[in-house]
C-alpha cells in the first residue's frame, strides 16, 4: 500500500451539457473524457454497433489470400493451417481451420511445440508439411518474421499465406536506413504493413484470421456465415490483452454475449466445468478463468489440445477433454504458486529484495512458467523483474517491467552476456550461460536510471465521488461503459475519511474483511476488501487502538474511518442482490 501513489484526472469538459445530451449521469461523461473518448464518439461508445466494424477488405492482400485459398479449394490441394500455443493462437487455428473447411476445403492444422520448436513456423513444421503432402500453408497469429521458414516451403514447392497481427521486422537499406521487412509469401495479411489501408491495425491474430474468412466466405456466396466466428475472435481479443477501443470494443461486446449462447461443445464443457454458465459472461470469465485453461495446455503439453477442444462435435469427448484443460490449468496454477514462493525465497536468503531490477535464478522451475512468476513478482515488488531457470543450454527466462523501464533496449545495453534476447518494453525473453547470471544482475542495475517515483505504483482515480452517491440506477448506468480491459480499464473512485460502522473477517482462512459504511438516504452499503485483510485491520488497530477495534467488529459506535479507493457493484448471493463497494486500495490517516 505504501508504495503507490494516487493521482486524480482533472481532464475538463462540458459534464453537465453532454450527460443531459445523451442521458447519462455526468459521471460517466467524466469517466469517458479520462479515456480520451471525444464528445463526437460517446454515443457510439455507450451504444455499440456491428455496423461500426472495419470492412476487411481495406487489409492489405485480403483478397489475394482468399483467392489463393478458394483456387486451392477447388483444386482439391491440401491446406495446412499453423497456428501458435497461446490463446490467440490457438482461436486463430480454429476460426481458420473450421472456416476453410467449411468452405470445402481440405485443411489440417499444425502449432508448434513451446518447448522443443520456440514460437511461430520452424524448419520442422515446414518439414512436415511438406511430408504430409501439403501444397497451402496459412499461418496464423505468427509468420511475419518467418523469411527462412517462408523461403523453405516455397522451395518445396508449396503456397504460402501469413496472416499474423505483430510488428513486422526490420532490415537495414543500403542507406543504412532501417526498413520494413516481410516475408516473401504468396499473400501476407497484416494490418501493420506500411502500405496497409486498414485503419485500426491494434486487433489480435484471432481477428486478422476473422476479417480473412468474411472475405473468403464474402466471394464464395455465405458471407453470413462469418458471423459465427464472432464469438471467437472476441475471446481472443480479451485473452490477447487487446485494446478494448475501436472496433476491438464492438467484437468484445457483442461476442461475449454470443458467447453465452455459442454452438461449441468444448467451449460450453469448460464453462461448466468452471461453473460460469448462469450468468452473463464477462472479460474476467476469459481473462482469468477459461483463457488460462487454454494457455495451460501450450504451457504445460501441447496446444493442439485446445484446438482438439475447440473442433470437438461430442459432447461426451467434449467433457472429458474439457476436464484434461482445466486439469492443467490447476497444475500450472499450484506450480506457479510454488515457483512464486521460491522465487521469494531466494530474494530473501540472497539478499535480493531491494535491488532496482530484480533478477533471480529459479532452477527447477518449469520455463514456460518464469513469465507468469515474473509478472506476479513486478506485482508484489513493483518494479523490473527476470525469472531465469535451468535450461538445455545455459539459463533462459522471461522479464516483466514497469513504465519508465524498457526492457528491449536495457537487454540491448547487456547483449554480449546473452546467448538470445528479444522483446518490448514492457516484456522480453532471455538466454545466456549461467555463469554471467551474476554480471548479467549486476549491470542490469548498474544501469536501471530509476528514481524512487518510478519505483511506486501509480493508481489513476477517475472521480473523488462520496460512497452515498452509489445507486442502483448509477450502477447500472456504470455498465454502459463495459467490457472493461485494456485501455477500458474499469472506473476508480475515491472518498476521503469514511466512517466505519462495522467489520468483519470473510473467507476460508478469514483473509478478507468487510466493513458496512453510511450509504445513499441513510442506507448501509457494504465494502468488501480482498486484499490482506488482516494486515488492514492490524494497521488500524495501530491507529486506533484495540478498543476501538472491538467497537467496530462488534458494531458499535466508534471513531474509526478508512479513506479508500473503490469500484461499486452489485453483489449476488442466494438469490438477494445488494450494493457494495469493491475496496481497491486504501489509507490511513496518521492524525
């Protein structure tokens, strides 16, 4: 708590003659404007529309790649679908795959093996390809940098389409100048092409794939039909860390409710297999719950796993192998809670935990894992963190930073320590022998440049709003704003000095509490804390003293009070709705 700083927009606009405009609550109109959202665009926003959506054949070799797909169609060739072992990945080989196939097509699938192949189209895939008597290859979510892989299967004698959403590699012209470069593949379809006329190029793989079918499904006559992979592209989008803006915001809003209602056996079994089939899906549902299921299965054996569910028609294999995701999904996420906690471990015992960029070697733990522990880790500690573990070759590892910090060209200040490096600012991946680990930490801090500002957690809060002001009505004006994600992220509010009138501890092991505090009208509202609530009510028992702890627990008159940060909602238990406050983070005053 005492390593983050609150900051509060104060962004101006005219609240008071839009809410009236569009007949909302002036709240909202200040939540909007914080997000950028011009006055022009709020109505869209509140209330989107399909009709909205990109037309796909503004990307770059849409068309050609449908036409090479539709002639290999009708030539009876054989299509090879690549895909990735993320969630993005995986939905990308899906909407492909099932795509073509319904389009008559001849079509098998392929992704690469985390471990053994790395990321994206390798030498052996193509290989495979090609000894399976392949003549298409369409690569999904992956094969913008692929120039050797491209190369080789052209000299098999086969076709190839990248459809891929990442940033295009980069060469250097005989002026020295740094360009574009692209695979030499039959068609490329990626929106962040240079000479690309799509104009919101920031949508995942699973989309670009999406726009391809409309195209393919637009010249074959079902064009229709193409509506039936929205719901896929929208899981991909969350599951991908997408922008929440533009048309992505669309894609998400109406696919998660087709979601709910999708004819997928495999994606229906794992909703019931995490019991999230009674109520409206949202984000988190994809984000947290279902999405890590499927990242599992690339993490922990074979991504193909997730497609298998994805294609499965029985309902009884659909539930079985719905049952092997989540499996793994719990397996990955008990050893990520192990690996966790021996990452702590040894930045105790080593004396570690106040280096500005924290770099520890977890040699046991499981490689696929060392970006998640990394992230939970810049979590706890806010601040730049590589998880290395034991390797074939060496170590290797992944890297999770903060703002200010970036971590591509901090590596590129260290690469003659490194094997293998890549990444982006806020990410990145390394190898490198174990014996410059040590020089490898200690340069990385020798040249973080980072203050002790850059080493606090900044939370933006949207409104300095009272807890009387929440109702139900405003709460369910609040939902015009969702999904919420990223760059949508959900509305903070804050209040200064709440008076407490009353706690108590809530969950398993008695972790969280909750607290009733003065509501709209003289009502009581609850406000629940999932953080460490022990911690909480220690701190004001510090401030307070136990006397008045006792007061408040056994909801008595005292003088406690709580400035906090929140978001209200409606909480469902057995049936009965109440209003309650989602404590995001507080303070205690010292006088």
């Amino acid at each position: 708590m005492n390593n983050t700083t609150w900051m509060l927009y104060n962004k101006k606009g005219d609240f008071y003659g839009l809410a009236e405009k569009l007949g909302v609550d002036p709240v909202l109109i200040r939540i909007m404007i914080n997000r950028g959202i011009a006055p022009e665009e709020m109505e869209g926003y509140l209330h989107p529309s399909l009709d909205g959506l990109n037309d796909p054949y503004q990307m770059k070799d849409v068309k050609k790649a449908s036409d090479i797909i539709i002639k290999a169609i009708n030539d009876h060739k054989r299509i090879r679908v690549i895909g990735d072992y993320d969630v993005d990945g995986i939905f990308s080989t899906y909407i492909l795959t099932c795509g073509i196939k319904r389009a008559g097509g001849d079509v098998s699938y392929d992704i690469p093996h985390r471990i053994t192949d790395g990321y994206g189209m390798n030498s052996r895939l193509v290989e495979q390809a090609h000894n399976d008597g392949i003549d298409l290859i369409v690569t999904c979510d992956n094969g913008i940098k692929a120039f050797d892989e491209v190369d080789m299967a052209k000299s098999l004698c086969m076709q190839v389409v990248v459809t891929d959403h990442h940033e295009l590699g980069l060469s250097v012209d005989e002026a020295g100048r740094q360009v574009s470069r692209i695979p030499n593949a039959d068609a490329v379809v990626n929106p962040h092409q240079p000479d690309c006329n799509y104009p919101f190029p920031e949508i995942c793989g699973a989309v670009v794939a999406w726009k391809l079918i409309q195209v393919l499904y637009d010249l074959i006559g079902i064009r229709d039909e193409a509506m039936d992979f929205l719901p896929f592209a929208a899981f991909a989008t969350i599951g991908d860390i997408m922008p929440l803006c533009d048309e992505n915001r669309s894609i998400v809003y109406f696919g998660l409710k087709a979601l709910r209602t999708v004819d997928n056996p495999g994606l229906i079994s794992l909703m019931e297999r995490l019991e999230i089939t009674e109520r409206p899906l949202n984000p988190y549902d994809i984000g947290f719950l279902l999405g890590p299921c499927f990242n599992a299965s690339g993490r922990l054996d074979t991504a193909l796993r997730g497609v298998e569910l994805l294609l499965e028609k029985d309902h009884g294999l659909a539930s079985a192998k719905a049952e092997q995701l989540r499996n793994l999904n719990d397996q990955r996420k008990t050893m990520t809670e192990q690996g966790t906690r021996e990452a702590i471990e040894i930045l105790q015992s080593e004396g570690l935990e106040n280096d500005t960029v924290l770099v520890v070697y977890v040699p046991n733990l499981h490689e696929s894992l060392a970006g998640i522990v990394a992230g939970r880790l810049k979590e706890q500690y806010y601040r730049p963190v590589f998880v290395l573990t034991r390797a074939q070759e060496g170590i290797k590892g992944s890297g999770r930073s903060i703002p200010g910090y970036s971590m591509a060209s901090k590596l590129h200040g260290v690469e003659e320590l490194l094997t293998r490096y890549g990444g982006h600012p806020m990410a990145a991946g390394v190898s490198l022998p174990l014996e410059n680990l040590d020089e490898f930490r200690r340069r990385l801090n020798e040249q973080a440049n980072l203050s002790d500002e850059d080493l606090k957690a900044v939370k933006w809060i949207d409104v300095p709003m009272p807890a009387a002001y929440v109702t139900r009505e405003f709460i369910d004006q609040l939902s015009l704003l969702e999904p919420f994600g990223e760059s949508n992220e959900r509305p903070l509010f804050a209040e200064k000095d709440v008076q407490l009138l009353s706690a108590r501890y809530m969950g398993s092991r008695q972790q969280f509490v909750k607290f009733t505090v003065p509501g709209h009208d003289a009502s009581r509202l609850e406000a629940v804390y999932f953080g460490d609530g022990q911690e909480l009510i220690a701190r004001l028992e510090t401030r307070y003293g136990s006397q008045e702890i006792g007061l408040l627990f056994s909801g008595r008159p005292q003088d406690i009070k709580l400035t906090f940060t929140y978001y209200p909602q409606i909480n469902s238990f057995m049936g009965r709705e109440t209003l309650q406050l989602r404590i995001e983070d507080y303070k205690i005053s010292d006088s």
